[in-house]
C-alpha cells in the first residue's frame, strides 16, 4: 500500500506544474486562484486527478491487512480530494459561465468521469473490504460514514453480476453525455429564444429602468436598436405581469413555452427521452420498477406511494383553487384569458384589491441593501454571524463578489462567494455551490457560492429586486448557510450532502425572515428617499400572500407530475411523442395544462434532465412541510432570536447528514412535522 501510496504523490506532482487546478489554493480559505485558472488547465487537471485517485483506490482494493475503518472506510474518503477539488470548480463554472469551449470540455470530460465513477463503485474488491468493516464497533459520525458508503456501493450496483455492470456502466457514460448535451442546448435556445421588439410603445408598462436594460440587452446581441425580453427558465415569465400589450404577453409566453421543441440545433426532446429510458433500463438492471422508485431509496420519504400520496391530497385542492382564481381573473379581464393573460391581471387584482403593485415595490428592494440589511443581518442575529467583503481576492468574474463570514467570536468560518446577474453564458435559475466544503478531518472550511440570475441593470442604475427575487436571495442564502455552519468531521457528510428531498428544508425555513419586522423595515427602504416601506404595505402583502397560491401550486404540481411521470416509466417503455406524453400525463394527474401550464415543460427541465433532481421534483414540497411546520415552531419561540438561531444551528445546519437527518428534525421538533402547517400555508384546508 504504501508503493502505491508514493505512486499517486508522484502522479500528482507530474501533473501539477503551472496547473493551479491540481495545487491547493494558497488563497484565504483555500478559495480558487481564478486569477490563475484557465481552460486549457481542466482536461489534464481531471485527468491526473482521475489517474491519482485510481491509485490511492487501488491501495486499499489491494490491501492484505485485515480490514478496519481506518484502512478502508476513511481511506475512501480520504481518496480523490484532487479529483473532488477540479470537479467542484469546473462544474461550477459551466453553469455560471458556460462558454462554447466549457460546454465542449464539459461534453468531453463527461463520459469519461462516469467511466471513472463505475470503476469506483463496480469494483468487487473495494466493496468486499467496505462490507467487512464491523459496523457495530463503530458509532457517531464514524459509523454514519461507514454505513452511507457501503449504501452508495449498493446503489451504485456493487451487487450486480459482471454482465449487469458492462451494461450499467455503458448506460451512465451515455447518460453523462446527454445530460451535458441537454445542458448546453437549453442554455443556448434560451438565449437564443429572447424576443426583440421595435417599439418602445410594444412594452407598455415596463419601467425605465427595464426599458434601459432591454435596450442594453439588444445592443449586447447584436442588434442595431430596438429591445430584447430575455427570458427566465420558467414557463410564466416575470414580464408578463407588466406589459400591457397583449400580443406582447402572447409573444413572450410563445416564446417561452416553445423552448427545447423546435425542430432545430436548439431542440432537446430527444434528448429527454433517450434519458428517461435510460433511467428506466438502470432502475431495472437494479432491481426497481422504475427510476422513481429507485431515486427514492436515499430519500427521507420512504417510498413512492407516500410521495403519490402527498401530491395526491394537494392537486383537487389547488386546482379547485386555481379556477376560483381563473373566474376572477376572467371577470377583470373580461374576456376568456389564457396563459399569457392570466399574470398581467392577477397582478392588477393585487393592485387594486390589496393595494399591493409589485412593480412599484420594487423602489424599496435595492439589492445592496437587501442583502446587506436583510439576508446578512437576519443571520447576524441568528447566528451571530458577521460578513466582511473581500474584494482584494479573486473571482471568476469582475461581477462577482466574494464576503468572509465570521463567526460570533470573530473566529473565520469561511467565504461567500455572491454571483447575483444574469449573462448570456449562465444557466437559468439559481443554486447554491460550494467550492471547498467542511471539514475537521482535514482542517478545511467552507467556501460556497449563490448564483441568481437577476437582469443586470443599465449602466449607473440601481438594481431594484422583485418581490420574487428577494425571496430568491433569502431561499439561496438558506442553502449557504448549510454549508457555511457546517462541523461535520467528513466531507461527504457535510453541509448539503443530505437527501434530496431534505436540502431545501433548510433554505425554505431562511425565507420566513423576508417579512419578519425588524429584518423587513431595515432593508425594505426606497432607493431615492431612504424612507422605510409603509407598514400598511407590509400588512397588505400578508393579507394578499394567498392570492394567487391556486396559480403558483398548480404549476408547481403540473412540474412535479411531469417528473415522475417520466421517471415512472417501466423498463422498455417507448415514447413516441414526448409532447403527447407531457400532455396525457398532465391529465392523467388531473391537471389542465390549459387552465395553469406547467412550471416546466420536458424541453426545458433542467433540473431533472441536466440538475441530479429526476424523480426529485417532489422535493420542494416535500421539504416544505418540514419548513412550515418549523417556521411555526420558531414564531412560537419568539422568533429572530439567538436563542432560537443557535438551536436550529446545533440540531440542523451544523449536523449535515451526520445522523439521519430526520433525527435532526425530531430533535429540533421533539417529534414529525405536522402537515397541517403546509396545507394552512397554501391555502388547501378548505
């Protein structure tokens, strides 16, 4: 062992030379040398580190010496840290920064880290000394370690024969491929799907400040004048609420519908079906029905009929919701609405109802002082945290800005890395990285990152947030602090390495102080004057926080039975139409695409075909009857407290998946969250 040993120190030193991909970062934190990093520098930095983490595996395979945890499990988890160090920024940057030479580095690279990954976790050898480790002598994070990577060596088909794992191993180096190829076509047809008007007058109640910016975004692409609407990820589109034209809705919402199902270099439907069944082909090599109920088995749900059965209790409710609200909508209107239509009114409801125009909220969410007075100070006073900005250390991008974060005794936890504006080269949405993650083995703090894709402002232009984009900012910085609160021993067992269908718990709680008092009147301050948001306005937001919930459910669900209803699918299952899928499938949930359009549709569902969520869509709302059922348990404590944000750090953040993490939650909760909560906060009690 200890040959092999020398061999990977001198695998990586051959690899090394002038690559910073390969050398730990001498930066604060071990943050990226960005400064340093190039593209040329990716391929030999994955492949040295693919070829040295292949020789310390090979070490403990090879290993005559009885098996114990320490020459087995943690030298497992001791393996690949170069590997892990190149994986966690060059991913990162591909969907932030995702130039034609990365997507063609990360199309290259992709076949042959699946090839890498089954060589892992296919390997007899390696699982036959991990399953003669004696648990039972083992407790506490040692013994969580040991049992979840014996789990993922089974999951991964450690069980199965030599025949099983050739077929396997071809099926996730093709689904690396699609998935890379989906990426990259989504990302391009939703930049290329952005809608050019040639009047100012087609935009009609679009803002100044929007005006300018579409202006900018024409210029920036290319055209000689007039304006460019770029588009989010989702169905519904945020300019729908404003623009008062209605053939301009309809364009926009045509446009944004269509994406992925054009016939052209942009189309990913193929690529979508040839996934799915790929899925259901592995499911089935593993011993499952389908992908959905292989997906689940690292899930806190227990299986899939308890999943069905949450969505099922929610669907008649929401959409009886979502055509009381259609009927006022139509009365407004006065005349049948369609999709397009549906967000400019809804919103003029809330106007006019509630006394709440979004639009003109906007004045009192100026970025800055969003996240400095509201998303930062609302952990100060939680968790004692304080942020520093460091803008003496490198990022990839001159946009993006980079905090350290101490702790309440000025201690460094780590850094936050802010990604916040939109580019023609970043992935739709927003997520949460991490470029270093905890951990006391090896002495390592966290570096994590937020990217958001606001609309970058014109020129000297403040950067004024919708009410969705605050929520944004708090959803995401729920994920940061999971990682940044960290104190798991091991890496793989840090932060946001818990379930699927638990990650969001954490980050859905952190939005609960978007409204909370003392957070809300500090950073919700007009742009020009300084002056707080009116109380009334704040109170008006409350009452008006159920109108719409039919419209916002419904979508989401329509997005959720989409996703399993692909991943549902028995081995051997063909799809001819994917569109006349989409739509039976729709129905069959009992849901009317017509009456409320997905949230996404099968060309541009980036979470489940290039996102690691298949099958995993259900997570939101499956998470979010913990979240209501904790953000109830806080408003009975008292709230922004210490005393509170200290609890909820010890029991949750700090755990990972350290312990089960619902063990967590009932130690936090003193017993199971009570769905209730859910169904009260979104209106479906009746």
């Amino acid at each position: 062992m200890k040959q092999l040993l020398t061999m990977t120190t001198d695998t990586l030193a051959a690899g090394t030379d002038a690559n910073p991909l390969l050398t730990p970062s001498a930066l604060p934190y071990g943050l990226p040398d960005f400064a340093a990093i190039q593209d040329h520098h990716v391929l030999p930095a994955f492949r040295t580190g693919m070829a040295a983490h292949r020789a310390e595996l090979e070490a403990i395979a090879t290993d005559r010496s009885p098996v114990t945890f320490e020459n087995t499990v943690l030298a497992f988890e001791r393996s690949g840290r170069a590997l892990r160090r190149v994986s966690m920024v060059f991913h990162h940057l591909v969907a932030a920064d995702g130039t034609d030479a990365r997507h063609r580095i990360e199309e290259e690279i992709s076949p042959e880290l699946s090839a890498h990954q089954d060589a892992t976790y296919l390997d007899e050898r390696l699982y036959r000394r991990l399953a003669g480790v004696d648990l039972e002598a083992l407790t506490g994070e040692d013994h969580r370690l040991a049992t979840e990577t014996l789990r993922a060596f089974r999951l991964r088909g450690a069980d199965l024969d030599a025949a099983a794992k050739r077929r396997l191993a071809a099926i996730n180096e093709r689904l690396a491929v699609l998935s890379a190829q989906y990426g990259r076509r989504m990302v391009e047809g939703n930049t290329a799907a952005a809608v050019w008007f040639a009047s100012a007058g087609e935009l009609a109640g679009l803002t100044e400040q929007d005006l300018a910016s579409a202006a900018e975004a024409a210029r920036a692409a290319g055209h000689d004048a007039g304006y460019l609407l770029t588009l989010s990820m989702f169905t519904s589109q945020p300019w729908l609420e404003t623009l008062e034209v209605r053939e301009s809705r309809r364009r926009v919402h045509e446009a944004a519908w269509q994406r992925g199902s054009t016939d052209d270099e942009h189309s990913t439907l193929k690529l979508a079906v040839e996934q799915a069944a790929l899925r259901a082909e592995k499911a089935g090599l593993l011993g499952h029905a389908s992908w959905a109920d292989y997906a689940l088995q690292d899930r806190t749900a227990p299986d899939l009929a308890a999943v069905r059965e949450l969505l099922g209790r929610i669907i008649p409710a929401a959409t009886a919701n979502a055509r009381r609200e259609k009927a006022e909508v139509e009365s407004v209107a006065g005349h049948p609405v369609e999709p397009w239509d549906w967000p400019f009114h809804a919103a003029r409801i809330e106007r006019e109802r509630f006394r709440v125009d979004a639009s003109g909220l906007r004045a009192h969410f100026e970025l800055e002082r969003v996240l400095t007075h509201g998303v930062f100070a609302a952990a100060t006073a939680l968790y004692g945290l304080t942020f520093r900005e460091r803008p003496e250390l490198p990022a990839y991008r001159p946009d993006v800005r980079v905090w350290e974060v101490l702790d309440a005794d000025d201690a460094g936890l780590g850094l936050f890395v802010g990604d916040f504006f939109a580019r023609p080269t970043k992935s739709g949405g927003a997520w949460m990285d991490s470029f270093r993650e905890a951990s006391t083995l090896f002495g390592e703090q966290p570096v994590v990152t937020n990217t958001l894709n606001i609309p970058a402002p014109a020129e000297g232009e403040p950067v004024l947030l919708t009410v969705d984009q605050v929520t944004t900012l708090f959803h995401e910085f729920g994920h940061a602090l999971h990682g940044l609160l960290s104190t798991a021993r091991y890496a793989s067992l840090s932060g946001t390495s818990v379930p699927r269908d638990f990650v969001e718990f954490p980050s859905q709680v952190n939005e609960m102080w978007m409204y909370w008092p003392e957070v809300v009147t500090a950073y919700a301050r007009h742009v020009d004057t300084g002056e707080a948001i009116d109380p009334e306005v704040l109170a008006a937001i409350e009452a008006s926080s159920l109108w719409g919930e039919g419209f916002r459910t419904t979508e989401y669900l329509g997005a959720t039975m989409l996703d399993l209803a692909w991943h549902s699918l028995a081995p051997g299952t063909v799809v001819e139409d994917p569109l006349d899928f989409e739509h039976e499938a729709l129905e069959a949930a009992g849901l009317d695409p017509a009456l409320v359009p997905p949230r996404y549709r099968t060309g541009y569902f980036k979470h489940i075909f290039a996102g690691g969520y298949a099958a995993g869509y259900y997570s939101y709302i499956w998470a979010e009857v913990l979240d209501a059922d904790t953000v109830e348990w806080f408003r009975s404590q008292g709230g922004l407290t210490r005393e509170n944000g200290e609890r909820f750090r010890a029991e949750l953040l700090a755990r990972g998946n350290t312990r089960d993490p619902l063990e967590s939650y009932r130690a936090l909760r003193g017993r199971d969250a009570d769905p209730e909560h859910l169904l009260r906060r979104r209106g479906l009690l009746g």
